[in-house]
C-alpha cells in the first residue's frame, strides 16, 4: 500500500474533534489527586485502536496521531518513523494524522520551557501536573522528539506485542519467540500481515512491560526516511489554512489600530460599499475587519475606507525603546545566575567592558495569519495553524461566549511559524466574525497587519565585563541585559483564564530568567554573574525562533572574541582553553575547525566562529563574510558541526540545520523594523533585507555521531550564526559590528 495521502490532505472530521477542557477552578490538593486519561482517538471503518498513539487498518496500513504542529520542521516524520521503528512497520504503509485535544498529548517540557516564568513559584510537581490536567499540547522550544519520543517509543512496542500475542495464539505458540519486520509478524517461516491480525490484536492484554528495541541491523531509526509531507506539498494537494472552502464562505481581511490602548475613531463605509464583491463591515473598538465574497473585494475594501484609530498614549517610537532599555541597563537588576566570587575578582582589576544590541525582529513567515471560522446552533468550528491548539480553543470560546467544548478545532500545516502560531489572535478574530455575519469567514491578515502586528522578537541591551588574568585566562564575567519581561507577558497573554499561571502571577516576582536564557556562560569561568534588568517598552514582544538566545549567544560569543584579541590568541583556541568539562562543545569547535580551513581568524581572513550549548545539543558555526563595496553584508560560507544526541532522522536534522543557520542569517543581517507613532516601520517584505537565493552562502554541516538522548535541532543553529557573521566581519575589516542588525551601527 502507498502512503495514503488523503489522509494527510482530507482527515476524518471525527479524528479532529477536540472535546471539552477541563475546569478553570484549581485547587492544591485537586490539582495533586492522580488522574487517568482516556484515549479519544477516532478508529474509522476497517481500522482498530492501539491506545493513544496509532491505529492500524485491515489493509495493513498504519496511522500514527501527531499532537504537535507541522510547521517544516519534520515532526509528522519523526513522530511516525518513531512507532513504525518500535512496531516493525512497513514504511511505505505508514501515515500520520492530527492527534485531538487530550491530557495525553500534554507537552509538559515545551510548557516548562515556553511558560515556566508564568508559572515561577509554583512547585514543580503541581506545575506540570497541571500541564497535564488542562491539556497543554505545545509545540515549540526543540521539545517534540525530546518530550515524546518515550511516548512514542512505548506505543510503538506495546502493538507489536499485542501483534505477537494475536498471531502466536493462531499459531499456538510463545508470543516472545514471534517478531515483526516490514508489516509482518514472524515466527520461522510463518508470516501473517499486521491487516489480518489488527482486530484480534487489538483485543488482546497487553504485556506489564515492553522491551523496546536494541541493536541497529534492521532498525528505521538513524535512516534518511523520506518525508511523509513532502508529496502532498509538492504536488498541491495539502490543505493550508487558506485552501479550506466551505458552504457559503466568505473571505475577511483586517486593519488593526496601533500598538497599545487604541480605539477605531473614523471610517468611510459609504467607500467600502463601491467595491464590487464587499458585503459586509465588522467593528470592534481596536480592529475593523471588511468581509467580502472573495478576499481581495474584502482588503480593496477596507483601503477605499481609509480607518483611522486613535494613537495611544504613550507613544513609541525607535528611540523612546531604546531609551526605556538604556534606563532599565542603568538601573536596578535581577541577578538571574551567579558562581564564584565575582566581586572579590573584580575589585582592583583591569577589566574588558563592551556593550551589545539587538533590535526588534519579525518572524516573518511566508503563511500570514489565516484562519477559517464557522459559528451555527451554539457551536464553533475553526480550521487554523496553531501551535497551541488548546490556548487558541479557549480564547475563541471566551470571545464568542460558549464553553470550550463546544469549540472544534482542525490543526492544519503551517507555512512557517517560528513563533508567531502560538499566538490566537487570528483565531479570536475570525471566531467573532463568523459570529457576526453568521456564515462561514476565512480571515486572512495582508502582509502588512502581519508586521505590524507581530509579537516582536524583542530587543535587548547587553552590558558585558570581564576580567582577564596575566595568563590571558578569563576569571571575572559579569552580564548585565536589559530586556522586556517576554516570559511573564507572554505567559499573561496566551495563559489567560489559567487559574494557576493567575494565582503564579499574583505572587509577583522580579526579573524574568527566560529573558536572558542562554546567557550563563558554558565556559569554564571560575566567577560569573548574569543580571537582568526589565525593561518596559510599549511594544508587544512573544517567543522567536531560538528564544532569547538569539540574543544572549550573539552577546557572549562575540565580547570572546573581543577578549581573545585583548588576550593575544586564537579565537579558537581561546575558547577551547575553557572547555575542559564540556567535550561535546569543544569536539563541535574541532570539527568545525577542521571542516572550514580555520585560519586562526587572522586580520583579513573574514573568517569567525562561534559556539553554543542549548536544549541539550551542541554547535559551532564558522563564517566567512565580508563587507562589499556597497556595504553589504555578504556571507559566502557557513559551516556547521552538530552534535544533538541520537538522530531519528539524519535528513531532518540536517534539513533543521540549514534551515535554522539561513534563518540566523536573515536575522542578522535584517528581519528588523524601527517603530515610529506606535506602529513597526516595516510593511513589506521586500524592506526586510532578507538574503536572497543569490546571495545565500554555502552552507556544510556536519552531524556528530553520539549515543546521547535526542537534543532539540530545530531551533539549534539560530544562535550562533550572528556572532559567528559579527566576528568575521572583524577579521575582514577591523571594525567590531556590536549590534543587530549587523549595519545598524554604520547608519
């Protein structure tokens, strides 16, 4: 059997169904009783359940549920090549589905790494208890393999014993001395498909324990599988948000007032009524939306009305951020981490003092904001790329008044995130609309509402110090950022209505750690301190691809190279000196050293390198960059070595590499917006800088053999890409770019 691609572009409506949430209220000892979830996956005809994770159809073919959001990144492959390994699947048999709303598919380490700054002083066992109880799937921060493949594995091991029990009771023999290969059980020359045995399987007992497999002949994992994706997306017939078509639709665009307390205050509707095709005008008190019987009627529609919204005061502008983030470095910080004695080390040395910026950042995706909403009888449908199905359930429910459960949400396939899609907006908005003109409304924002109204990477001011010792050996490292509270105004935001991130912040608290994360140098510094210094900016800012380590990377790894140059040395051998109880990052810095020709980054060379551990995975990046006639930035080579543990899948890991090191480099050479009367500067994409098929680098990664547990990959090369850029600029010029975006210190 082929891969049934249908499921893939036409789930089972049944399979989507998301049932009803649980309870706001939230009690201590409630929240502590131990509780057992129910699967609530969906077996259609000719096809049996196997627990939460997979079914299995009387064709042989396998269907593996996937709670976590498609975005390019490789999961429904992943997660599928997973079981199909534990179960002894026939790849070419093998297909995924959305998995529905349950407690089970709960990501409790992407709720710990996105949201553990709202939940900060609650304890740890009731935190992600809870995760669980509300049902928290997630995806986001590296964490899908990491926070699954156990799931996956155990699912995966438990089927095929139950394949073994049904066919040794047929064959009256021991189910352990059956095994299973290619869709097949086996037991010496008797083979019976896993089609034939699937309903007797299925109502077998399953085994107390499972042995997972072992050895590596004959083994899925580790193999460059074919992307189970890809075929729908290259020959069209995958649905996105925006190919979704329903009864009697109609198509929405928006205009969305400015950032902060704003209000519509004009509009022209006899305008809008001109265009052919408008039919319909919407307003709440910060948006107007026009509805049109296609989507450019609606979008000439809300131009020809020309809205007007009331600037909120406060205003921001470019400098007025900058300001709020000077203030903030100036002032009082929260010490975040610390080791040593950092005061005795400092008082009465020399020390190195450099300050870094990075500025606000878009995540500028090529999908913008859709979603499709459908309201009738008291019940609401919505088909959305999310990467929080649950949140984005909650918040439209809230917005239309009913209870969640009689919210049904259809995850579709994301066009890019990296982000920006654990945001709800879109999906409130076109929830009130289908509410309001009662038929179906597919709202999509135009690209420009897509800058405007981003959660903006934010921005950062670092203030860094060191002091080094007659040997040239760092022993004094202070780090001093000043930064938005992203971690407690995101969780604010997308946790609203939680009880618990409500009761977390009602405790209050200083600082947020996952402002400056990343931040704690890996190296071997005997005294180290890590400060942040909140700073309130009058913009909206959420989660961008990497984090706050996009930042703090490009704060450390630059002033190293700046201290190397103080100190005499090679870069490189610079920071291998402080790596002594790090052998996974310093063996990266070997190989990529060897792998790129390090010339020692010599005066010009144009060459740099930088490194970062993050998510339990390790790289290092060599560049090798100049600055053109024209003052350009061009990077003509990138160069990766990688080690994030056990591989799944070499090709997605590879793919994620690329991928994340072309994405570091757009955000630092640009990807950037200035803001000006509480609105981002930038509206089009051609105004992002972004690097073009033309000027892409050459890119070489190398991925590190390494029996360790699955590291994250998907966010990994991020980080270290701008410094690595920042300090081959350096080597190419003299000139030492502290800012991102890596011009802005020429303008």
């Amino acid at each position: 059997m082929a891969l049934d691609l249908g499921r893939l572009r036409k789930p089972d409506r049944r399979t989507l169904l998301i049932g009803g949430g649980v309870g706001a209220g939230l009690l201590v000892a409630w929240g502590l009783w131990p509780r057992t979830y129910l699967p609530n996956l969906t077996a259609a005809p000719g096809e049996s359940l196997f627990g939460a994770w997979l079914k299995i159809g009387t064709d042989g073919h396998v269907s593996v549920a996937v709670p976590q959001c498609e975005e390019g990144q490789g999961v429904y492959t992943a997660f599928a090549q997973i079981i199909a390994d534990e179960l002894g699947a026939d790849w070419q048999q093998v297909g995924v589905e959305p998995a529905p709303l349950n407690p089970l598919y709960a990501n409790v380490l992407g709720a710990d790494a996105l949201f553990g700054t709202a939940f900060a002083g609650v304890p740890d066992a009731l935190r992600r208890g809870h995760a669980v109880r509300v049902g928290l799937m997630l995806t986001g921060a590296s964490t899908s393999i990491r926070a699954f493949e156990g799931d996956l594995r155990r699912a995966g091991a438990t089927a095929r014993a139950l394949l073994c029990k049904a066919a040794a009771r047929r064959w009256g023999v021991d189910w352990q001395a059956c095994s299973t290969a290619k869709g097949l059980v086996v037991e010496g020359n008797r083979k019976l498909g896993f089609g034939e045995l699937a309903a007797d399987a299925a109502d077998e007992t399953a085994p107390r324990d499972v042995a997972l497999r072992t050895g590596e002949a004959d083994r899925l994992t580790g193999q460059p599988l074919p992307r189970i994706d890809v075929p729908a997306k290259t020959d069209g017939s995958v649905n996105y948000a925006a190919d979704i078509r329903l009864p009697d639709m109609v198509f929405a665009s928006i205009r969305q007032g400015p950032t902060g307390d704003t209000e519509l205050v004009k509009l022209d509707r006899a305008a809008a009524d001109k265009v052919p095709g408008m039919l319909a005008v919407v307003t709440r008190r910060a948006w107007v939306a026009a509805v049109g019987n296609n989507w450019w009627a609606a979008d000439r529609a809300l131009d020809a009305m020309r809205p007007r919204f009331r600037t909120p005061d406060p205003v921001v502008n470019s400098d007025t951020i900058a300001e709020a983030l000077q203030a903030a470095l100036n002032g009082d910080g929260v010490r975040v981490s610390e080791a040593g004695d950092l005061a005795a080390d400092f008082r009465g040395a020399r020390v190195v003092s450099a300050e870094y910026g990075t500025d606000l950042g878009l995540h500028a995706t090529i999908e913008p904001m859709t979603c499709t909403a459908a309201f009738a009888d008291g019940r609401l449908t919505l088909w959305l790329p999310t990467q929080a199905p649950g949140l984005a359930r909650a918040a439209a429910a809230r917005a239309v008044g009913i209870g969640e459960g009689r919210v049904t949400i259809h995850p579709t396939m994301a066009g890019g995130s990296f982000g920006a899609k654990l945001e709800h907006d879109v999906a409130v908005q076109a929830a009130l609309l289908a509410q309001a003109v009662g038929r179906p409304v597919q709202l999509t924002w135009p690209r420009g509402e897509d800058f405007r109204r981003d959660r903006f990477r934010p921005p950062a001011v670092a203030r860094m110090t060191a002091r080094l010792n007659e040997q040239g050996h760092v022993t004094g490292w202070l780090a001093k950022i000043a930064a938005p509270d992203t971690g407690r105004e995101m969780g604010a935001r997308l946790l609203a209505g939680d009880a618990l991130s409500a009761a977390a912040r009602a405790l209050g608290g200083a600082g947020d750690p996952s402002a400056v994360a990343g931040a704690t140098p890996v190296y071997g510094i005997p005294n180290y301190a890590v400060d942040h210094h909140p700073a309130a900016i009058g913009v909206p800012t959420g989660y961008w691809r990497s984090g706050a380590h996009a930042a703090t990377c490009f704060f450390t790894e630059s002033f190293l190279d700046e201290l190397a140059h103080v100190a005499g040395q090679d870069a490189l051998t610079f920071r291998m000196a402080m790596l002594g109880n790090e052998p996974r990052l310093a063996r990266c810095l070997q190989t990529v050293a060897q792998l790129g020709g390090w010339q020692g980054g010599q005066p010009g060379s144009g060459q740099g390198i930088a490194c970062h551990a993050f998510r339990g995975s390790y790289i290092a990046v060599m560049a090798e960059a100049q600055l053109t006639s024209d003052r350009r930035v061009k990077v003509d080579r990138l160069v990766a070595a990688v080690d994030c543990g056990r591989v799944i899948n070499p090709d997605l890991v590879t793919q994620q590499i690329e991928g994340g090191l072309i994405f570091g480099l757009a955000g630092a050479i640009g990807c950037s917006t200035g803001f000006s009367e509480n609105v981002a500067d930038i509206r089009e994409i051609s105004e992002l800088m972004l690097p073009t098929l033309a000027d892409a680098p050459d890119v070489s990664v190398e991925i590190i053999r390494s029996t360790a547990d699955p590291g994250g990959a998907s966010e990994l090369a991020v980080p270290p890409v701008a410094a690595a850029i920042a300090n081959a600029l350096q080597s190419a010029t003299g000139t030492r770019f502290r800012r991102i975006p890596l011009l802005s210190d020429l303008e």
